[in-house]
C-alpha cells in the first residue's frame, strides 16, 4: 500500500501530459487558440455514434427514474454483460457468458481492479512493455506491487524478448499488454502474442506459477488499413481483458469499461470474485448505470474512425516530407516521432517555443521519441506543418 505522503503527491503534482495541456490553454490566452498546436491529449475528437444519443433520449422518455439512474448490481447490468457476451463470441467465436464480465469506471478502474486483485506481496511484479502508459506505475504501486520495465523495441515496436524473458522472475505476476499502443501505434502481430504466450506457459511451468496477460485494450476497434487485433484471450488462457468504451464510442468522460476473466483462467472464479472484491475496497462498484444500457444498444458500433485515419495520413505524410523519423501507426490515436536531439525532453521544450506541444516519451519509458496525438482538428494538424519545419530547421541547418 502506498503512504498518505504518496497520494499527496499523487494528487499535487499533474501529470507531464496534463501539463502539457493546461499549458496550451494559458499560451492561447496570449497567442490565440489557432496559434497554438495542442497535441498532447488523448481525448477523441470524433463524436460518439448517433446511436449513443438516440439511446439516452430514448432511454430518458421510457424509463422511470430508478431503472435509469439507480444503483446497478455490484458486477453490472445483467442485461448488459450479457450483451457484452455475445458480441465478444460472435465477434471472436468464444464462449463467454455474463458472469464473467464485471462492469467498471473505464480501463484505468479495470487495471486498478486487476492489480489489486492479484497482488498478494510486496515482491510481487507486474511487468510492461516500453513504451507505455505512465499510470500503469501509479496503478500497480497503488497496489503494493512492482512495475518492472521492458525497453522498447525501437525498430517495430513490438516485443524485445530476450530483454522480457530476462526480467521474469518468480515474483512476476502479470504482463501488461497494450495493443494498439499508446503512444506507439503499434499493433502486436499474432506471431508477437503467439511467442509471449509461448514464453509465459514455459516460465509459469519451470517456476510453478501463474503468470497473467493483463490485455489493457481501449483502442481495441481503433486500427487501420485492416490489420488484425488479436484476440488475446484465445492464445493464452490466464488473460485478462481490461477494456474500455472511452475511445471506440468516444466516451472518455462517461467512465464506463469492464474486466473480462475467462472461464479458462486458472481458479477463475477465485480471480474474478477477488476482482469484484478490489471493487468493494475501492468503491468500484455499480459503473454508471444509464451508460451500461447505452451499451446494449451500441454494442458493436464505434466513432468514426476512418476520420483518425484521415489525420494519421496527414500528419504522418506531412512530417515525413518535412524530414522527421516516425513510426507509422496501425493503430490508436498517436504517432510517435523520433527527437531530433537524444534529450526528447530537451526537444519538446523546444517545441513549445514554436507553440507545438508534443509530449516526450521519457515518461512513456522510451526516451529519445514524442508523442503526437492527432484526434485533434484536421485544420490544425495542416495549420501546424510550418511550426513543425521551424522546430526542424532549428535542427538541421
Ligand atoms: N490505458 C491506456 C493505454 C490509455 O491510453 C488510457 C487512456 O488514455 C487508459 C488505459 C485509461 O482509459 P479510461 O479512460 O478508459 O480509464
């Protein structure tokens, strides 16, 4: 368990990225908004499908004020993990049923839930793959664990494996997976998920363990040009599904996610009531009602993302002409930038002076790289090349 000291500067002290973003919204004060290029957020630009709203007029003319706002099951709506089942096993041939689903407040309360819930020492490890998620380490310390780091892979941003396998130990609990990746891009390849599983099976034998795939999976839908998601939970059996609708349905502010524990888990009824019983310590109980029936009408329906495909062509074609090294993205909302210089601090403080405000992948674990998020406004991706050829040529001449 984490200190009272530790919350408090948890709580006082923003994060780089939310930094970043209230930064620009003083610069644009002094500067004008259409003068500052904000880059920083992860917050969807593309407005949830039709059916999210015609679902909550709907839902507020038919149903009585308990129904709609009252307190859920603990687990959720019946109803809506159910539905939930069945898209996953049309979708991906499964075969889950209701009760292995508990609702949440988004992806953060679903690792939140899976941390605790799996972690039973203070030895205890859950590794991540560079680069990552800056609150996975306020998540698993939360918990009481250890967040152990695998370097990135820099040239596919897939899995460094010889630098995984040295960092599993006996104390390794769980492996955090993001695909498609924040901040990368990158989506895992099925020959990437087919060896990590291969790996954790040979390591949980020779040691005698279980060792998790925690598959935090928010852009899940977000992927472009056709490339395949796998499906992690039909390579390896102790898988468990941290997902979120805040970017597929564009509902970052609705708070409203699940865990998936599979039948195939081992003792994974143990694991899912334990899961339920991190709900009860951290009163994640109960995700927001009217949003758990929204779900069962929208199930399977996203934004629009060829619209973040529009950008990400813009913007990757636009900074690749200009001279700069990026990593082209098949998934998410992100595209992440070699630095000019090694110091990618240094670089996105240089940056800001041309008001262009890139976040630096130091805290991402993958120093030497900015993230560019570009579920922004088309207009202001064209309207930031020339800031973007400034910061170059301060670079390259
Ligand atoms: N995991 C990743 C990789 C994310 O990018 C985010 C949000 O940006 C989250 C988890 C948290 O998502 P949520 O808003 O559903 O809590």
């Amino acid at each position: 368990m984490i200190a009272a000291e530790d919350m408090y500067r948890l709580g006082s002290q923003r994060s780089a990225i939310r930094e970043l973003f209230e930064y620009g919204k003083k610069r644009a004060e002094v500067v004008g908004v259409e003068n500052v290029y904000d880059f920083s957020l992860g917050n969807p630009t593309v407005p949830a499908p039709d059916c999210v709203n015609e679902t909550i007029r709907e839902l507020t003319q038919t149903l009585d004020s308990i129904s709609l706002h009252g307190y859920t099951s603990a687990q959720g709506d019946l109803a809506t993990r159910q539905a939930i089942a069945d898209y996953l096993n049309q979708t991906h041939g499964t075969h889950f049923t209701a009760d292995d689903f508990y609702m949440t407040m988004g992806a953060a309360a679903s690792l939140s839930l899976c941390f605790r819930a799996l972690t039973t020492s203070r030895e205890d490890e859950f590794i991540t793959i560079a680069p990552f998620f800056p609150e996975y380490r306020v998540f698993v310390e939360a918990a009481g664990a250890k967040l152990v780091v695998v370097p990135a892979d820099t040239k596919a941003f897939q899995i460094d494996f010889a630098a995984l396998t040295e960092r599993i130990t006996p104390h390794t609990k769980g492996v955090i997976i993001n695909s498609p990746n924040n901040p990368s891009g990158a989506v895992y390849s099925e020959e990437t998920i087919e060896k990590l599983a291969f790996l954790l099976r040979k390591k949980a034998n020779e040691y005698g363990t279980e060792i998790f795939i925690l598959a935090d999976e928010p852009y899940r839908e977000i992927a472009y040009d056709g490339v395949e998601v796998p499906f992690v939970t039909k390579y390896y059996d102790n898988t468990l599904v941290c997902y979120s609708y805040s970017k597929s349905l564009s509902l970052p502010g609705e708070r409203i996610g699940y865990v998936l524990v599979p039948k195939e888990v081992t003792e994974s009824r143990i694991v899912y009531a334990a899961i339920a019983g991190a709900g009860r310590a951290l009163g994640y109980v109960c995700a927001p009602s009217m949003f758990q029936k929204v779900l069962v009408k929208c199930m399977g329906q996203t934004g629009d993302i060829e619209l973040y495909k529009k950008n990400r062509d813009l913007l990757y074609e636009g900074l690749t002409k200009i001279g700069y090294e990026c990593f082209k993205p098949q998934g998410a909302f992100y595209l992440f930038v070699k630095t000019l210089e090694e110091d990618s601090d240094a670089f996105c403080e240089r940056a800001k002076e041309e008001d262009l405000l890139i976040v630096s992948a130091t805290g991402f674990g993958c120093p030497g790289y900015a993230r560019i998020s570009y579920c922004v406004d088309e207009d202001m991706i064209k309207r930031s090349f020339a800031a973007f050829e400034r910061l170059y040529k301060r670079y390259r001449t």
